[in-house]
C-alpha cells in the first residue's frame, strides 16, 4: 500500500473546502512520539484506545455519510462522552458484505462507534495497521479540533478484516495532545 494514495483515497469521499489537511507524511511507527505512539502503533480498536488514553467513554459525531448498496463511508468525530471535546477525526469506508444484517443496521443507526458495534457483535476481527501519518491540521480540521492551522497531530491509516476479509478502511487522527 501507497500511505499517501490510500489517504488520499479515504479523503477524496468526503472533498472538503477549505481542505482538511494543510500536509501529510508516512512516518515510521518506531520515530512517531509518545503518546502518539501509544495511541496509534497497535492492532486495536481505536474506540478502546481513545477510552482508555482519556478515561472516559466516547460517543461518535457523524459529520457527513455517503452509502451505496455494498459500500458505507463516513466522516466522523469522536468526542467525550457527553461533550463536545473532539478526541479523534476519521473516514470509514465499510464493505457490509462481510457482517451480518444486524451489524450493518447499527453501523448505519450511527449512534456508537464502529469498534464498539464489532466489539459487542463479537464479529470476528483482525486490524492491520497501514501506516502512521504525521499531519499537519488544514482549515477544517483545525475547526474540528479547535487548534491552530498548521498544528502538528498524527494519525493512522488501517484496515478491519471482518470474518478474515478485507472489510473497512480507516483513516484516524488523534486531536493534538499536549
């Protein structure tokens, strides 16, 4: 996998105006530092692991979606609980042909996050990490995270194996952290 194709893939589902990101590199997973590192080098849920780096419970703000018959995408936001403290940006691309009705019906309801959806079906799962981006926050990303345009946060580009098939994309960047 290109890192900077397939971003630009994930991106290009959901054109922004102004652009969300100002730049991007593929950086190694070794040099990307903590707690980055922590949040993003795994082969787990990023819903778990925004929980458990912020000590609470995330609830998923859905920004835009864009389904077809075999495909759902999403742009969304995951925030505190009960907040509006936005903790991590992401696009899902989602082939459904891999999860039962029941799963894709609560995926598309919008109302918990992806992982947890997987996690509480017990749908059989391997993440495989792509590839860590260091991003730099465009004007609309900025907004999202409340921060400067041109400020320094990283992110990850995955993909979720549902019953051992290649079924979602992921691109996912965490909110600057100080």
């Amino acid at each position: 996998m290109n890192a900077l194709i397939e971003l630009q893939s994930l991106l290009d589902l959901f054109p922004d105006q102004p652009p969300l990101l100002q730049g991007a590199e593929h950086v190694p997973g070794s040099t990307t530092p903590e707690p980055y590192k922590s949040m993003l080098v795994h082969e787990h849920h990023m819903t778990v692991t925004m929980e458990n780096y912020h000590h609470c419970q995330v609830e998923v703000q859905v920004l835009d979606r864009n389904p077809d018959e075999s495909n759902y995408s999403r742009k969304i936001l995951l925030n505190k609980e009960g907040t509006d403290k936005v903790v991590q940006f992401g696009i899902v691309r989602f082939n459904f042909q891999y999860v039962t009705d029941q799963v894709k019906n609560e995926i598309i309801a919008e109302e918990t996050p992806l992982g947890r959806v997987l996690i509480t079906h017990n749908v059989l799962r391997h993440i495989d990490l792509g590839a860590i981006l260091r991003v730099e926050c465009g004007p609309t990303l900025a907004k999202h995270f409340n921060c400067d345009v041109g400020t320094v946060t990283y992110g990850r580009l995955a993909t979720i194996f549902c019953n051992n098939r290649p079924a979602v994309d992921l691109l996912e960047i965490s909110s600057p952290l100080e």
